[in-house]
C-alpha cells in the first residue's frame, strides 16, 4: 500500500496571536503531527504553510483553535489549499511588515504559575527578579509603541538581551521563544529606591525590602507599576493612610487594597465562586467585595463603605512587595486629586513629591497609562465599574460590521473613546473625566495611538450633544480643522447608554431602555437621566421620564445634594415646602438664598436625572449634604438600604411623567415619624424600583416589546439593578444588563459607535 499523497495549504489566523507564544505552539504542533512548512507573523496576524498527509493537516489546523495558548484569542481560522512544496522540515520565519495592518494587540497579564515558581526558587537565574515574565504573561499594551509586535516596537527595546535571555528567545521549544520582553537580572530593568531628592537610599542592598521596611514604619511610597505610579501604604497603618488621604486631597472616596494573597482576601472580606474567578483571572482587576467587620484596615482605607476594592498581585514587583511587606497594602492611582494618573519618572518626581516620601521605580518605560480596572459581581457575572489595564485594548465583537472606520468620541466623565473597524471595537483604557489640560491630551494622544496600532483611520466621527464636552468639541475641531472626508453625526446620551447595553449583549434591539444617570443633554435640550425609552441601535423614542425639577445653581446643584432636596421639596409640594425640617434647620440661610434662585428661574437648568433624585433623598434623610467624589450621596444611600424591608414609597405615572413628588413627600412622612435611615433608603430604593418596572412594563404593552436593557451610571447601584431585573423578570421580561462595559459613562464611545455603524448599515 503507497503512502497518502501529501497536501499543503496556507493557514491564515486572526485575532489576538501575536505576543502569545502563537508560534511556538504551531511549531510544536508541526512537530507532534509529522507537518512541514513554516510559521510567521504578519500585519494581519499568523500565516502559516503548511504541508503533510491529510488526515495530520486535519488534526493540525483544528488544534490552531482547540489548543491555542492561555493569552490567544483566535478569531479566524481560514486554510486553501496550495502546491505542495517539498519542505523537509518545519520552521519559523521572521516577522515581516508591509500592507495594512489589522492585528491585534493584547492586554497586559498577570504573571502565570511557572514565572511565579522561578521567581521564588532560589537557583533559578530569575530568582527575586521583579521583571520576569514569558509569553504567557507579562506587559503588552502598556509597552507597545507600535506593530507588528516585536522588541523593537516596544519599550524594551532598548535593552539589549544577554546571551542567556538570547537563547530562550530563539529556541523554539523554550517558554520565552520570541516573548518581546524577556529579560534578566543581568540585562533587563533594574528596580532602584529613592528619596524625594532622587537619591538612592536603603539599608539592605535590596530596593524591595527595603521599601517594606518603609511601608511597615509607616511611609507612603510611589511605586511604579504596570501602567502608571501608585501610592502605596500599609492598610493596616492608621497614620500612614491619613497621610497618604491627606496629602493627595482624597477625603473619602475609598481605597483599594492589594493582597498579598487569596489567604489574606478571607480575612479581609467575604466572596463567593465568581468573585474567586474575577480576582484571580489572569486580568486582575479590583473587585468590589463585601467587607469582614473585623477586616485589619485603618478605619481610613474605605470610611463608611460597606465594601472593600481588592486586587491580588500582578506583576512580579507587586508579588515581591506585597509578600515582603506581609500585609495588604493600600494601592491607589498616582495622582493629584482628579488627575491621570502619572506614569513618567520625570512627572511623578514632580507631581507626586508633595505625596510621597520615596519612589520605587524602574527603567522600563511605560508607553501608556492604564489604571487598574474596577467590577462588581452581580447575580454571578461581571459588571465593570471601569474596563482599563488587563482588558484594553482587546477589541469588543459587533455583531454587525461597521461599513465605515468609526471614532466615537465618548462622554466626559469617566472618559474612554472608541474605534471600530469591521467587526472589532476598540474601547480605550479609563482615561479619566475630561476637564484639565492633563486629561484631554491623554484622550488626544491615546486616540493616535491606537488609530496607528489597529489602522484606523475614522470616516465617521462620533460625538454626544452636549456642546460644552470637551469630547463633543474636539470632534467639531477634526471637521473644523484639515481632516478631510469626516462625517460627524451626535448621538443622544442617553441613546448611547442603551446602544452600549445592545452592544455589550450583542443585540441590535429594539428594546425598552431604562436610562438612570446622572444626567446627559437630551434631544430637548435640557438635561435628562431618568429615561424609559424604546430604542434601537439605529434610532430611540423617549416614552416616560421622570418629573423635570430645576437644577439650582447648575452644576453646583451636583456636588451639593442638599440644592436638589430644595428643588425636589418645592416640586413635591407645589411651590410652598414645608418649612419645618432638620436640612433646612442644618441649611440656614442659603436655604432660603436657592429657594430664591428656584423662584428667580435662573440659573435653573430643568433635569429628569434619577441620580439627583437619589442625590436630594440622601440629603433629606441626613446621610449628606456636599459631596466630594461623583455619586457620593448615591453610593452612600445604597450603602444604608435595609435589605429585608419589604414597604416601598407610591409613585404615579401620569401621562408620559414618573411622578418623583410622591417619592419625596412619602420620605418627609417617614423622616418626621423618626424612621430609621436605612428604612426610608430601603422603602425609597423599592419604590423606584417598583414605578420603574411599571414604566417598563406599560412601554412594553404599547409596543409589543418583551425585552428591555437597563443602563446608566445610576445602575451601578447594585440594590437598584437587582430589584429592577427581578420585578421585571418576573413580569416575564427579558433583561440585558452589562457585563463588558460599564453602565456609566465609560460605555457612552462603544455605544456611540454601535449606533453609527447600525445607521451607517441601514444607508449604506
Ligand atoms: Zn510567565
Ligand atoms: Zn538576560
Ligand atoms: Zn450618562
């Protein structure tokens, strides 16, 4: 019997494939399986020839997908078949680069098992070394200055690599074959410990016990990470949190920790399966657990929250550090109050000297800045709070190309933006609230830098309408300026949030939206954020809102929430407010100064917003009456809500309005008969809950729909998601909530982008 006659074909890959130890995989595959041909990378992503007995070539182009590396996300697997050639063996070509670029970059990971064993064994040559990683783990987005992905274009590529590291690299059954940041002690990034001055200090020779000995004594360190500087300070330190509060003007938003491991994340909080999962996953983010009671933490760490941010180590200097420390350690951005965080040697010896009182840094440049991403576990699945470092910038799937290349600007708060080509939408990284110098050249600059790495060149450019955003202005320059061919189209915010939703659960509607934010212009030009409407990717229709009430003194009225209870009490009892309670007793005379500008009409933008109604009942029940981070006086309702209280407040709907008055009184009502606070947040949070469903439920009737998408930054509010998905489920509803955008307005650029692409597919 003859042989089989051989076969060849050439085998494209897509996705994420490169920087992932993709070609080693396919050479060992060749290898096992008696193949021939040869292996590279390119612009698009891995080609592959390929050459043997059918029934292996089978076999072979199947594992390209069933047995692909940890870091790999294979897309598309195409193979045709070509002449055969002859090879003899199989072999790894070098990479080339012409043509357009479409590949993919990955996100930064955290460091696997097998650098974790040689990091701490003593005769590994990587012992102790705070930069070790391989092609399984290690930085990607945060060094990647350009494609394809090789040395060259990143930040290590001014490192040359010993003849060690030279070795691993080139064998192409060796871990660290082609891993772009593979490095030693002998040749790699060095760690130093310095004072405020710059000058290297440390008793033991080592920076990183020493820095724990400062961290122990009670010093606030910044500590160069993955994606920019943090501050650093034992959690357990009474003083050193204080201090570190102090000096960066944070008065309460609460801190994250870093646990040295999942030992010391029990005895801080308690989780369940699918919070294991999100905090151990190789993305690492902080998740918002439920705190012990008896959690050791300086009671300055989170002040009055009833959860805790953790994260467990990411890379190998956090793993050093915080096992060398002993005990979790407070790790937040590096910045100045509202700030990016910092992530250059040279701005963080400025900006950060006031705050810290030595750096442990490197020289291993980060070429862009990625704050620690933040979830929640929800009824078992993620909910991102913010989608930034271990996840950007791996794109998110339309389900529906985009005909045209899409820039959607995003929002201003919480600010991303968002690039789409064909099916992959690339969300940015956080880049902070867009409203300093510092923060708008992050969002420019990020924006260049991610149309050089994926390609894109924006047709369509996408923006929200407020006028004042600094987004929605830098969209009006590019059609201003010299940028020829570029469509702008604005997209309603609140529209935004629902596409977002869509896109996030791959759906195109239409649904019924719910829109709870804080508040978004409207289609009528005042503000909206309290919003039941049907809407599809393509176009929406405002159904019921919630009662305008003026906003006295604009944006005043959204750090101060006890204006909003003025505004509210005048609207819930038709123009004369009772005059007898505690918050105007506690208000005095400007009291009576914004019931004045409430009267004088001026100054008084009208806003349906839910999270200025959160904000005035937050106030009227004595939880707070100024806030000093976005959401305070909402995050600090929810905090309080009696979970077992089954009574809600009554709201009407009438006509197209959710009556928002009848909330407020029924909470004066319980307030003069001394309910308890936590009651009154727990009959509030139903009641909406309750007419919320109610709207959803008659939008529903009217229209024939059975599905309806909740989004909007006040659903971060975890007592209002359920309770909401529940009511409605149980009216036999189908709910989409998100679980890879985060309902604020994060997701406002994926959903601009939706939208465009959605109208651009109905014209086109
Ligand atoms: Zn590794
Ligand atoms: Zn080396
Ligand atoms: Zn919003």
């Amino acid at each position: 019997m003859s042989a089989p006659a051989r076969v060849r074909s050439r085998i494209r890959v897509t996705g994420i494939v490169q920087g992932v130890g993709f070609r080693p995989f396919v050479h060992g595959l060749a290898g096992e399986l008696g193949v021939v041909g040869f292996v590279g990378n390119d612009e698009a992503g891995v080609i592959i020839e390929a050459e043997g007995d059918p029934a292996a070539l089978e076999k072979f182009v199947d594992a390209l997908r069933s047995r692909a590396p940890a870091l790999a996300a294979v897309e598309e697997v195409s193979a045709v078949p070509i002449p055969v050639g002859g090879d003899t063996a199989f072999t790894i070509a070098a990479s080339e680069s012409h043509g357009p670029r479409s590949t993919l970059i990955s996100a930064d990971s955290a460091t696997c098992d097998d650098c974790l064993r040689e990091l701490h064994d003593p005769a590994d040559r990587r012992y102790r070394y705070p930069f070790i990683n391989c092609t399984n783990c290690g930085p990607r987005f945060t060094i990647v200055t350009d494609v394809p992905y090789d040395r060259p274009s990143t930040t290590m590529a001014g490192f040359a690599l010993c003849a060690a590291c030279t070795a691993e690299y080139h064998d192409p059954t060796d871990r660290r074959f082609h891993a772009q940041p593979v490095c030693c002690s002998q040749c790699g990034p060095t760690l130093r410990l310095i004072d405020t001055a710059g000058q290297p200090v440390g008793e033991s020779g080592d920076p990183i016990r020493d820095a724990a000995t400062w961290l122990s004594a009670g010093a606030v360190l910044a500590v160069k990470g993955l994606g920019g500087f943090h501050l650093a300070a034992r959690a357990d330190h009474e003083q050193a949190v204080a201090a570190l509060r102090g000096r960066k003007h944070r008065e309460d938003k609460p801190f994250a920790v870093l646990a040295p491991d999942l030992a010391a994340v029990h005895e801080l909080c308690e989780l369940d399966e699918a919070e294991l999962v999100e905090l151990t996953s190789r993305r690492r983010p902080i998740v918002l657990l439920h705190r012990r009671p008896d959690a050791r933490l300086a009671p300055q760490v989170a002040p009055g929250n009833r959860s805790l941010g953790v994260m467990l180590p990411y890379t190998p200097l956090h793993h050093l550090l915080v096992d060398a420390v002993g005990a979790p350690i407070v790790l937040t951005s590096g910045n100045i109050s509202d700030e990016p965080i910092v992530y250059h040697d040279a701005d963080a010896a400025t900006r950060l000297r006031p705050i810290a009182d030595g750096f442990l840094t490197h020289d291993r440049p980060i070429h862009i800045r990625a704050d620690d991403s933040v979830l929640r576990v929800v009824g078992g699945r993620p909910m991102p709070l913010r989608r930034s470092r271990g996840y950007a910038p791996e794109p998110l799937p339309l389900a529906w190309p985009a005909p045209r290349q899409v820039l959607g600007c995003g929002a201003e708060l919480k600010s991303t933006f968002c690039l789409a080509k064909g099916r992959h939408a690339f969300l940015s990284h956080h880049i902070g609230d867009l409203e300093n110098y510092e923060t708008l050249r992050s969002f420019t600059e990020g924006i260049e830098h991610f149309k050089r790495l994926f390609d894109i060149a924006p047709e369509l450019v996408v923006h929200d309408l407020h006028p004042e955003y600094l987004s929605t202005k830098y969209a009006l320059d590019l059609v201003d300026g010299d940028v020829e061919g570029v469509e702008l189209l604005g997209v309603q915010h609140h529209h935004a949030h629902i596409a977002s939703c869509l896109a996030d659960n791959g759906e195109e509607g239409p649904v019924v939206g719910i829109a709870c934010d804080g508040t978004g212009y409207g289609g009528d030009g005042t503000l909206w954020g309290g919003e039941v409407m049907v809407a599809s990717l393509v176009d929406y229709r405002r159904m019921f809102h919630l009662e305008p009430v003026p906003l006295p003194g604009g944006e005043s009225a959204i750090k101060e929430p006890w204006r909003m209870a003025a505004s509210w009490l005048r609207v819930a009892y038709d123009g004369a407010p009772p005059d007898d309670l505690e918050i105007i007793a506690r208000n005095g005379v400007r009291w009576t100064h914004v019931l004045r500008l409430l009267d004088s009409e001026l100054d008084t933008p009208m806003t349906s917003s839910v999270g200025r109604l959160f904000d005035a009942v937050a106030a009227l029940i004595g939880i707070r009456d100024a806030v000093n981070y976005e959401g305070q006086a909402a995050i600090e309702l929810e905090q309080r809500v009696q979970l077992d209280e089954p009574a809600g407040y009554p709201a009407r709907l009438e006509g197209e309005l959710i009556r928002g008055g009848d909330l407020i009184r029924a909470v004066v009502e319980d307030v003069r008969a001394e309910v308890d606070p936590g009651t009154i947040a727990a009959r509030f949070h139903n009641g909406v809950v309750d007419v919320l469903a109610r709207a959803a439920q008659a939008a529903c009737a009217e229209t024939g729909l059975s599905t309806v998408a909740l989004s909007g930054g006040v659903f971060q509010n975890v007592v209002l998601l359920q309770r909401v998905s529940a009511a409605l489920s149980s009216a036999g509803l189908r709910v989409l909530t998100h679980s890879r955008v985060p309902p604020n307005d994060a997701g406002i650029s994926l959903g601009q982008v939706a939208v465009a692409a959605a109208r651009d597919r109905a014209t086109h």
